[in-house]
C-alpha cells in the first residue's frame, strides 16, 4: 500500500471502490481547487486525499457500523482489533438523503495506528488485541456503490454480529453521552468532541 502500513494486513477485507459522488456528497471540500491539481499530478507523486480515502476503503479491516440515532444521525462503527465501537455524527444532509432507520444496518472500513496513548473516546472490550491505539473508521455505505460487496459483508457479519455492536452502542452511550467524532473520513479519526 502506498499510503498505509504495509506492515500490517486487515483480515477482512472487502476491496470495494469509491464512488467520487458520494464522496463529493458526504465531503465536498475534498474536491477543492488544490486536491484537483494534485490529482491531475498524482503521477509525479503528489498525494490527493481522495486517494487515501480510495486505498482505506479497498485495503482496510471491514467490520459492521449500525445507526443508533437519525436526529441527529449517529453511527457506530465496529472494530474488532480493540473491540469496540467509534460514535461517529453525520450533517443533516446525509440523513436527509438516506432516509436512515434505527438499527439500520451498515459497514465501516478501519484503519489503525500507534499513538502513545488509547484514543480518549474508546472503551477497549475483552477481546482488545492491544495492538493499535487509534482508529480510524469510514462508513463504506457512503462513499462507495460497489452494494454486492457491502449487502455480502452484512450477511457475514449476522444477526449476532449486529446484536454486539448495538450493545456496544448502547453501553457508549451510558459511559460516553454527548461524545462522537466527526464522520467524515478525513475526521473520523480525530477525537474532536462533537455535542449532541
């Protein structure tokens, strides 16, 4: 990987792609003049956001993401290395577009890192693996179309999957009330307490 840890491999997933509209829908300031001209240069080596937004969808640990709140929208996404979730707030906008249901059903692509300490937000389960400190979640529904990947990794994921990450969810919301990060990808793996 170009932009990621090569020293690590997800075990699930998914390699779906991205689906510039959406992404534009869910992050519009990723299509600014500047990421334009690097992209148009991304072959002498400039980086665009856009393409490590691209790289984490395809390459990252898939896991399950399910909606807990529509008003306003809140996400939790799943990720088994410190088995937990990440409460994530979406603009308006997006439930306006998506029309999202309680217990919806979703998936999130995960990236991870070490930082010198646990991310403030997390509350590690049983089965932490201790390995990472930051993580790093995009909700694969919303930026990519590729829906047979998605609707499979779902099926995957089951009823029992979903019933954890709900539970999960539910236990954040006692402990952590009023903490979520921002949703869109280039900050969802930023701590930055968001009222609620």
């Amino acid at each position: 990987m170009k932009y990621h840890d090569n020293s690590s491999f997800a075990s699930d997933s998914i390699g779906i792609d991205i689906d510039l509209k959406k992404l534009k829908f869910l992050i519009p300031e990723i299509v600014g003049p500047i990421q334009k001209i690097k992209y148009k240069l991304k072959n002498w080596g400039f980086s665009t956001h856009i393409e490590v937004i691209s790289e984490h969808i395809k390459y990252g640990d898939s896991q399950g993401a399910i909606v807990v709140k529509t008003n306003p929208l809140l996400i939790a996404a799943y990720n088994e290395d410190v088995d937990c979730i990440v409460m994530l707030v979406f603009e308006d906008k997006i439930q306006k577009k998506y029309n999202f249901e309680v217990k919806d059903r979703l998936v999130c692509v995960n990236t991870f890192a070490n930082i010198p300490e646990l991310q403030s937000d997390l509350i590690p389960g049983e089965n932490n693996s201790g390995m990472w400190t930051l993580v790093h979640p995009i909700i694969a529904d919303l930026v990519s179309s590729d829906e047979i990947k998605i609707e499979k990794r779902k099926e995957e994921i089951g009823d029992e999957g979903y019933e954890y990450i709900w539970q999960l969810a539910t236990d954040y919301l006692k402990l952590k009330k009023g903490v979520s990060r921002l949703g869109k990808p280039l900050y969802s793996d930023q701590v930055i307490p968001q009222s609620y």
